[in-house]
C-alpha cells in the first residue's frame, strides 16, 4: 500500500526510464532533500547564534556594571566591619589604660579641685551659631541655622555668627542648688591592666570577692561606685559617706567587693551611650543628640545622675546666655546624664603575658591594618582574574 502510494507521487516521466537510474536518482534526490535541510538548518542555527552574540555585547556591559556595583558593595561592607573592628579595640584600650579612682569628694567654694584630685569630667562647651536677626525690622525676629539671603540683608536684617566656649565641670541637685564640682584623684599608673603583674608579686592587695584582682600593695580597694540619688534609694554600705546635696539629693560614693572598680566616666546629653562612635571618648560635648545617628549602645556603661539642661546650664553659668542672647536655646525638656562604665576584667586563661601586653600596647594595631587591607583587595584580585 505504501509502495503504491510512492508510485502514485512520482511523476510519469520518471516511470520510463530504466529502474536502476531511478533508483539512483530517487535515493541522490533523498541526499540532496537532506543537505537542503542541513544547510537551512545551519542558516537558522547561525542567524540566532548572530542574534545571542549581539544580545551578549549589548548585556556584558550591565553585567559589568552589576557585578562592579556588587564588588564595591562587598568591599564597602568590609570595610565598615573593619572600622567597627578597629573601634571596638579602641575602645577596650581605652576601658584598660585608664588609672583607677583612689578618691573622691565634692567641692562647693571653689571651681577648681584640689591637687592632686581632679573634675570629675572638664568638657568644653564650643557651640557655633550662625543666623540671620531681623528684630530691627518690621519683621522683628531671629532665625537660627542660615544666614540672611539678599532680600532680607535689603530689609535691613543681618547674618551673625557666635561661638559659645566655655568649659563645663559643675553640676547642681537638678533644684537650683549650689553649684558643685565631683573631684577624683586618680592612682597614678595603677591600672587593672596590670592585674597579672600585681598577682604575681609576693607582697599585693587583693580586692574583690567573686571576681578577684590585684593591686600593689600600698594602694588601697579603689572606689567601685558613686552617683547620686534620693536617700531612699542609697545602698546601705553608701550610707555613713553621703552628702546631702539639697532637693532631697545624696550624694554617695564607696567601695563594693561585688563589683569592678570604675574606668570610665562620661557626661553626655540624653541617656545612652553610643557604642560605635569615635567622638565618644574625646573631652568636647557635643550639642547635638547623638542618639539620631547611633544604632547600637553600649549596655555597660550606667546612668548614676540625671539633670535637665535648664539646671546643668545653671550650674556652669551658661544660663546667661539665655537672657543676654535671644537666639540661645535652652531645652527645658532634655535631660544630660552622668554615666560610669567599670574595668572588663580579664580572665586569667587570656591573660598571657606577650600576647595581652601587645594589645595594650596597641602593637596589634598594626596586623589589624594589615588584615583589613588584605581584605579590602582581595575581591579585586578575583574580579581581575575572572575577567
């Protein structure tokens, strides 16, 4: 049936000739159908391998541009971790390096401390304000953060710039109170850096009860907290040494063996500390509230006194600004607190000797560079090499 229909498909001019040249002719025929097919195959095969290369030269450069947006994205990433890094280490230098507190007491009659005590916190206040008065004018008022722009300087305004500098070191009992100065005096390079130093030495003091360090052995236990509080809230040890500070304020201060003597003291406005921020550490304060641009606190340090600005201005006579300047601002409802942050102890499975006395020595610095700048190449040393 099948042969019969092939016939009927084959011309008659073919069915006369000799059989063996038709078959011939029918099987070069079958060959030449199939180079035909071949042939459009490739054209096809070629045109959409023509249409893959354009597409391709069109996307490599994207590609390009993704793969190089992501790099530097990598590379941004690592960096900021190795800034966090290097912060962080700081920051425990700066915990270790501090000199423990031997004594402290409050001064009333003079705005200095006695040698060889010290404030407590000595910040200068450095405040620029730049703004345009137009109190002259029929407008009659001040704006603060701009100068004046033509048309005001033409009504007769004028742009102004002030600096406010002035150092803050007193406090008051948030009641305007007298003025008064927390003086401390500091063990002169007495550290607990040095705990294994002491420790191993014959004759030491030996404080603290269920975390124990060492001292040499003519210092006395160091003072381990101090803030000031209503005289309910005092703890009893704290009791026999308070000072009544006015406002129903006590003043407190003593030695705790449960806790960590104090390293670190700061005065900053609002009520947290930020823990990545370089400028924390550095003796200016900074009007501006920090706690805008900080995302992560630092849980150790604690809040031992809480004032308004209205009486911290009082109590170091910035509060005549507000009366002789019309464009300083006090907030009557921002508070600035004192914190207190004690010493990270060291256990004494980590305490060994040549590598602890090269991290306070900061020589550790240095790799830490090292590092962070292999790590900020590397991914360019793999981008070239792929491309």
């Amino acid at each position: 049936m099948n042969n019969h229909k092939q016939l009927q498909e084959i011309p008659e001019f073919y069915l006369n000739q000799d059989p063996q040249r038709f078959n011939l002719q029918v099987k070069q025929r079958k060959s030449l159908n199939i180079v035909n097919r071949w042939r459009n195959q490739y054209k096809n095969n070629l045109k959409n391998f023509q249409c893959i290369s354009k597409f391709i030269k069109i996307l490599n450069p994207v590609l390009m541009l993704i793969v190089t947006i992501l790099l530097f994205a990598y590379v941004g990433l690592i960096y900021y971790n190795g800034q966090s890094n290097q912060e962080v280490y700081e920051q425990f230098l700066q915990n270790q390096n501090q000199e423990i507190i031997a004594g402290i007491y409050i001064e009333w009659l003079s705005s200095t401390c006695q040698a060889p005590y010290e404030p407590i916190f000595n910040y200068n206040f450095d405040q620029q304000i730049i703004g345009c008065d137009c109190s002259q004018t029929n407008q009659q008022n001040i704006s603060v953060g701009k100068e004046c722009n033509s048309f005001l300087l033409k009504q007769g305004c004028f742009t102004f710039h002030q600096r406010l500098q002035q150092n803050l070191t007193q406090l008051n009992n948030n009641g305007y109170g007298t003025s008064f100065i927390i003086c401390v005096k500091r063990e002169k390079n007495v550290s607990l850096k040095n705990n294994q130093t002491y420790c191993q030495q014959e004759q030491r003091t030996v404080c603290g009860k269920d975390l124990k360090y060492c001292l040499p052995i003519n210092v006395n236990c160091p003072i381990t907290e101090f803030g000031i509080r209503s005289f309910a809230d005092i703890d009893e040890q704290y009791i026999d040494k308070s000072i009544n500070l006015g406002n129903r304020q006590f003043f407190y201060f003593g030695y705790n063996e449960n806790i960590l003597p104090i390293s670190e003291v700061l005065l900053i406005k609002g009520d947290k500390v930020c823990k990545l921020n370089k400028n924390i550490y550095q003796q200016v304060i900074q009007y501006e509230n920090k706690e805008k641009f900080c995302s992560y606190f630092d849980p150790l340090y604690k809040n031992v006194y809480t004032i308004s600005e209205e009486q911290f201005f009082q109590s170091n006579n910035l509060i005549q600004y507000k009366n002789e300047l019309n464009y300083f601002y006090v907030n009557n409802t921002q508070n600035w607190t004192l914190q207190t942050k004690s010493y990270t102890l060291i256990s004494d499975e980590c305490q060994d000797q040549d590598f602890f006395n090269k991290m306070l020595t900061n020589e550790y610095e240095a790799q830490i560079n090292s590092i962070q700048f292999i790590a900020f190449f590397k991914p360019f040393f793999y981008f070239f090499q792929i491309y």
